[in-house]
C-alpha cells in the first residue's frame, strides 16, 4: 500500500478546552521535554484532520484531578452538538462525590463511546473498587473504557501488565480499548485479545520515526491481531509530523486487508455496535 489511505478513522484524538490544552503543552515539556510541533486548539484540530482525510473522529479528554470532570464533559456535549462524524470518550474520576450519577446521564448520549482513564496521570489502579461501578454500567450500556495502562512513555505504580489483568480477572468481559498496544509491553497486551473477546489496542504513538523507539515485535503480532487494531494518532499531542506514523506503518508492507482495518473498518464496526438503538 502507497501514500495515505483513503478512508481512515482516527480512534485516539485529544480534544481540550484552550485553557487545559495549554496547560497539558507546558507539562510536556517539563515533565518529558517534548516539543509539542501541532499547537492548535480544538475547532483547528478538527478542522485539519478533516483535510488530511479522517472522515471520523473519536478524541479523548481526561480529568487530572478530582472536581473537574463535570465542567469538562460539559464543553464535550458542546462540541459534540458542532460537528458530525465526531465521538468521545468523556472524563471521569472516581474522587468526584457523583461521578457515577454524571456517568449514568452521559451513557445516554450516543456520541459518547465511552470514558477515558488515564492512570498514568489521575494515579489510581485500573482495579480500584471505586471503578467497579462504572465498569458495570459501561458493559450494561453498551459502552467501552479507554485506557491508559501502559508504562509508555514512563511508569509509574498504577500502570503496567499486571495491575490491569486484577481488572480482567474480576471483569473478564470489560469493553476495553489499550491505548498505545500497551506500550511498553506489547506483546503482553495484545495477548491479551486472546483471552478477551472484547478489548481492543489502538496504534497511537506506537510508530514514530527515529530516533524514536515504539512498537518492536515486527508484523507477524500486526497481521495475528488485525482485527482488533484500531489507528489512532494522538493529534495533536505529537512530536512528529502527522503523517509520520502512517509512512511508517505502510513502509511494513503489510496485508491489505491488515490496512484497510485498522485505518477503517475496525473503527467504523465498532462505533456502529457501540451507538446500535
């Protein structure tokens, strides 16, 4: 397959209110000295995915701290109304004293997928007792859980292999999407979609180009799991060309059938079994 494909649906967006999405840039370059190269606000964000041909969008936001959530997911309703052909993970955090009412009332809203967990930020397990009831709601509603478990780009307690199968082990059927096939620990994660008919992995910073180091396991883990990858690209969030990833992974020469699922027709099944009447 040559040059960018033309249908793709981009499962991993990052969409912020202005102040936040300064906010996270200058945490970035703090914390990781990451040169954030799309500094664009969400309507911009938008606005140039579109024009390099992503026809759907599912972006994500997450609450930093407990108190936030409700003002964030009130700005992700709004967005919502503006655009077709766009989707979200809402925030949530387990510290907010109605977390789960917000949840039940949220679920109702067929452009919201799911919700995003961010441990490697919020800093709580993927199998605190807190969580359970949201993990319940979310299999009964049809909904999913977008996590970041992985110990990419840096660990810390909460993330990793081992603390999110405690989670599988008690919700063996939990809608899951693995952000970043797992980085660090791929191999162990996509294995995971062995045991677990419903988790997926998206693909999100997992290919940049060097000197950067990402995915390693070379295409035979890529074709065995094609029907459970989603592409994702972290826009804006990047420290590297929008297209980079995309070269990269076409440079792998993989099957066609492995490009046409994961740029679309993974993503575009999945949003209809999620928003299904």
């Amino acid at each position: 397959m040559t040059g960018i494909p033309e249908k793709i649906i981009d499962f991993h967006v990052h969409l912020f209110p202005d102040r936040l999405f300064d906010a996270i840039w200058e945490a970035f370059l703090k914390q990781y000295n990451w040169h954030i190269i799309h500094r664009c606000y969400y309507r911009e964000c938008i606005e140039r995915l579109r024009r390099a041909g992503v026809s759907v969008i599912v972006y994500s936001n997450y609450a930093h701290r407990a108190g936030i959530a409700e003002d964030l997911n009130r700005w992700n309703e709004k967005v919502l109304q503006e655009y077709e052909d766009l989707y979200c993970f809402a925030a949530y955090h387990p510290g907010d004293d109605h977390a789960l009412d917000m949840a039940r009332r949220l679920v109702e809203n067929p452009k919201i997928l799911g919700f995003k967990l961010q441990l490697l930020v919020q800093n709580f397990y993927p199998y605190d007792e807190r969580l359970f009831d949201l993990y319940e709601l979310v299999i009964r509603k049809n909904k999913r859980i977008l996590f970041h478990t992985g110990t990419g780009p840096v660990g810390n307690p909460y993330v990793g292999l081992d603390p999110f199968m405690k989670v599988l082990d008690r919700f063996p059927d939990l809608p899951a999407t693995i952000a970043h096939l797992g980085a660090h620990e791929y191999a162990g994660f996509m294995e995971l979609a062995d045991r677990h008919p419903a988790l997926y992995l998206d693909t999100a910073f997992c290919f940049l180009p060097a000197p950067y180091e990402g995915y390693n396991l070379g295409p035979g883990y890529l074709e065995k799991y094609k029907s459970r990858i989603l592409y994702g690209s972290d826009y804006p969030n990047l420290i590297t060309p929008w297209e980079a990833e995309i070269e990269n992974l076409l440079k792998m020469n993989l099957s066609s059938e492995f490009y046409d699922r994961i740029f679309h027709d993974n993503a575009a099944a999945l949003i209809r079994s999620l928003t299904k009447a």
